[in-house]
C-alpha cells in the first residue's frame, strides 16, 4: 500500500508573497505536490527492493517512466527485474501500482478527458488539461474509444 506523508507546515518558498496572484501562487503549489508524488513513488520502488526475494528477483537497472496526469508528467525512476521462478522480466512497482505496460494517463486524468469532451471539442480538451503539456486530439479520441 502507498502511503504519502504530507507534513502540515508550508515551506517556507510555497508562502505566497505579497505580489503573487494567485494562479502563480496554485501553480507553485502544483509543482510542489508533483514532486511529492514523484518522491514517494521512488520511495515505494526502494521499499519494493528492500522487501523482496533477491535471489528470485534479480535487480538488471533503473528506467525512467513517464505518466500523464493533472499535476502535470509525472516522471519516475523504477527499478527493472529477471523473475527467475516465472523467467521473465518485470518492473514489480508497476505491478504492485497495477499500472499496465502501455499506459501513459492516470485514471484520473482519463475520466477529466471523459468529462471535458462532452462540453467543448477534443482539440479544446487537449489544450485545456493542463498548462505542462498538450495532446492531441486524435490522443483524446482514442482516448474515448478506449473507454467505451
């Protein structure tokens, strides 16, 4: 089970200073919570590693994933195994996070697509999901025709 530790005081630098409007103010604070994210996935692979059976699992290297979601891209390092009982290769945090191999949108951020799509047009909904990054609108029309 993931668990995220949010500690109840501010950083000092996520204060909104006297100028900041509050888009910028929301933004930093996005940005904040992203790397969180990131951190504890990073955090969960290592606690993954320390738990497991190394002579089943054996450790090949550390590969970047990258994820779609509100917060942003979600860019991870995880760890890449050789199951030596199933004799096979795997990536044991995306199992236990039951991400599939080919997905590259959290849950979340697919029902968001699912959502916009029925009040304005797909290329709309590409530009409108996030300021750090834009999809296509065949990325969203796929997207639905996936769902349904």
């Amino acid at each position: 089970m993931l668990i995220v530790h949010i500690t109840r005081r501010l950083p000092m630098d996520i204060l909104p200073s006297t100028n900041e409007t509050l888009d910028s103010f929301l933004s930093k604070s996005q940005q904040i919570h992203k790397e969180a994210i990131q951190r504890a996935l990073e955090r969960y692979d290592k606690d993954i590693y320390c738990s497991i059976d190394h002579k089943r699992f054996v450790f090949i290297r550390l590969d970047e994933r990258t994820i779609l979601s509100s917060y942003g891209i979600l860019r991870f390092k995880r760890r890449y195994y050789y199951d030596s009982l199933m004799e096979e290769h795997c990536y044991l945090l995306d199992n236990k996070l039951q991400i599939p191999k080919s997905k590259r949108m959290t849950n979340e951020l697919i029902l968001r697509i699912l959502d916009l799509a029925s009040i304005m047009s797909y290329k709309e909904v590409g530009e409108h999901l996030s300021n750090a990054f834009v999809i296509s609108k065949y990325t969203v029309w796929k997207t639905i025709n996936e769902v349904l």
